[in-house]
C-alpha cells in the first residue's frame, strides 16, 4: 500500500515533524511526498527524486501562481503519476488543506489529516484555508493533531481524532551528551552559549532576544535556522547575537552540545497560540537546560514537571539564566529529564499511528461489505416483487 502525502513544506527546508514521521512509515509503505507547485517558463511536468521508498514529487507548473486552472493542470500531474506508478491502493495523507481542491474524484482506502499547526493563525495564510480545513475534515476517516492544546481546540469536530504531539529521535540528540568538538563557525564564539535552532519566522521572539542580548553583551546567543517570512533587517544586531544560518539536520547535536542553555524563545501572538515545538524535547534528550517563553504545550508537558525554565519577560529571561548557569551538578535534573522521555519517540508514534489507521481501514471494510449485502439483499427484494405470483 502506497502513502500519498500533500505538504506545504519543502521535504528538504527543515527536517520536522513530516520527515520524522514519513521516514519512519516507509519501512511499512511506499512514500509519495507531493510538494507544492514550483512555477517557471517550462512545461507542465513533475520531476521526482527517491530517497529510499520515498517518492519527493515536485510539480513544475508553466506560467505564475495566479493561473485560473492551476488546481486543474496539479490533477493531471498527479494522474500522470498514479498511471505511472500504478498507484492502486493508498492512502491520502494532507498536511494542507488547500491540497483538496486537487484531489477531487480520488479514491483512497482511507484519508488522513495530520494536523501539525494552525495553518490558518499563519503570516500569508490563504484567506480559504480555513473553509478548506473544515471540508478535509468531513473528509477524512482518521485526524492525528500535532499538539495537546491544538487537539483540544479541535477534537469536537472530528470522531476519530488523536493527539500525538512532537516526539524525539533520543539517540540522534542524545548524542549531543557526548560530542567535544565545535563545528568551525561556532567554536569561536564564547561562552556562555544561548542557542536555538529552528526556523526563524513570525513566532520568533525578536524584541526578548535584542532586550537580553543589549543588557547582558557577555551573553552569547547563536541562532541558527532559515530566516522566512519577515525581514532580515528587523532581526536584532549585536556583536554577541550570531546568525549561523541553516544547518542540516545530522549537524544539529554538533551545535547543540556547544551550547550552556537552549531556548525556545516564541513571541505570543496568534500563531504560536496552538503550537507544540519538536525543539523542546531534542534540547531536552540532548541534556540541555532549556528557557521557555510560555507556549502552552511546553508549560504544561514539561514547565510544570521543573523539567524547562518557564520565562514571561526579559527579567525573568536574566534571573532565570543567571541561576541556571550557576548550576554545576545537573545529575538529578538529567535523571529526571531521562525519565520522562523514556516513552516518547517517533518509533512509538508511528507504531500507535499505524494502529490506528489500520483500524480505521478495517472499519471502512466492514461498513462497505454491509453496504454490499444490503445491497444485494434490496436487490433480491426487488427481483422476487417483479415475479409473477407461484399458481
């Protein structure tokens, strides 16, 4: 059985929550990633690369964004690609809503909707993403949420819906425990190390970053991760603040172990109010102090255990920090860090995933052999009511 996923993300921007999970269901079905369209002067056409049984599907489009038949012209792409892989049965898997318009007239064995954000809280969202999101899910037979607060906000609208929230590859980020050796660009930089990893957008939390970083100039803080969305040049400037750019994703750890303390450092504003950062926990595996600002998800899986610092402002950023980095023993938090993410990896999400959609399929099953013999026994009625009456 085939995967057949629609995402809003490149599969090579930042290896996240789609890679973690898809990487790990292709030892279990053949993967096809369909990204969203690229436009140019060529013609319509899909180039495809396979990274082991995943399929990244590209679609090249002719002409620009605003074409009247573009969700036309993404349907026979993706025709041409069943025909050509001889795509029977599968599932359809959204992580974009706005993907449905292209997916009119499929039919999979069953639909899954991974729900990792709210799409619709972010910069540039399409203004019909949220009415797209209620058709997915009328659509869809299984609902997975990215997150404890999103699932919350959701799970009235949906019967078979299920949080799994951000989980961890504890062995890759472990790994930071042990490393010695900084990467070239950041073993110049001294300590004590801030650091934080991860796509710098409109949920980063500028003004706490610039505020911190001008008070305390013997801090350093390392930011690594694209910059998208906004402008470059309302990023703070300092000599203690270092941009490092995007790193891939097996450098992280490398990074990770240089640092004294790691942030999940989010404004709150509209998008950030339902998310569930997968930075949390790897900072965490990668026995790194952490400081929050106070995402929901993260204060109520690990702020209120006294696994993460909970921070509301600059001030309780430079308490906090300065407490932190007077710690010399850590063994106890460490043991305590260990212990509660002892069950939480992306091999046991995919585990409890497939569990569930290999339910939801032999539901589907059961409820269409009864379709068949009520239909069949209606039929029967039918043709013994048109006979002539026995003499």
């Amino acid at each position: 059985m085939e995967i057949v996923c629609f995402s809003h993300l490149r599969w090579d921007f930042v290896f996240q929550r789609p890679q973690h999970l898809l990487t790990r269901l292709a030892d279990h079905f053949r993967i096809y990633y369909i990204e969203e369209p690229l436009f140019h002067q060529d013609f319509d056409h899909n180039s495809e690369v396979i990274h082991n049984n995943i399929h990244i599907i590209k679609p090249h489009l002719r002409d620009t964004p605003d074409e009247d038949n573009v969700a036309d012209r993404q349907k026979l792409l993706i025709r041409n690609l069943f025909f050509k892989h001889k795509i029977n049965d599968y599932i359809l898997w959204y992580y974009t809503p706005m993907a449905l318009k292209m997916t009119v007239g499929l039919n999979p064995v069953i639909t899954v909707y991974d729900c990792m954000d709210e799409l619709s809280a972010f910069k540039f969202a399409h203004p019909e993403l949220k009415q797209m999101e209620k058709e997915l899910l009328n659509k869809a037979d299984v609902v997975f949420c990215g997150g404890n607060n999103l699932y919350n906000a959701k799970k009235h609208q949906h019967s078979n819906i299920h949080s799994f929230p951000s989980s961890i590859d504890k062995k890759h980020f472990g790994a930071a425990r042990n490393i010695k050796q900084d990467p070239t660009d950041q073993v110049l930089i001294p300590s004590p190390r801030f650091g934080f990893y991860g796509v710098i957008d409109e949920r980063f939390d500028i003004e706490l970053i610039s505020e911190v970083a001008e008070r305390k100039p013997d801090w350093q803080f390392v930011l690594i991760g694209p910059v998208v969305k906004i402008d470059p040049g309302t990023l703070p400037r300092s000599k203690n603040i270092h941009y490092l750019g995007s790193k891939k994703y097996n450098e992280l750890p490398s990074y990770l172990s240089g640092w004294d303390i790691s942030l999940v450092s989010f404004a709150l504003n509209e998008s950030t109010q339902f998310i569930s950062p997968t930075k949390t926990p790897e900072y965490l595996a990668g026995g790194k102090p952490v400081i929050s600002t106070p995402i929901k998800d993260v204060v109520d899986t690990y702020g209120k255990l006294g696994l993460v610092h909970i921070i509301n402002n600059a001030d309780e950023f430079i308490e906090t920090a300065a407490k932190e980095l007077a710690v010399t023993d850590k063994h106890a938090w460490l043991q305590r860090v260990d212990k509660n993410l002892a069950n939480n990896s992306w091999e046991i999400t995919v585990t409890n995933m497939r569990k569930i959609m290999y339910e939801a399929i032999a539901e589907k099953q059961i409820i269409a052999e009864q379709k068949k013999k009520e239909k069949f026994a209606e039929t029967f009625m039918l043709v013994k009511d048109s006979l002539p009456a026995a003499s």
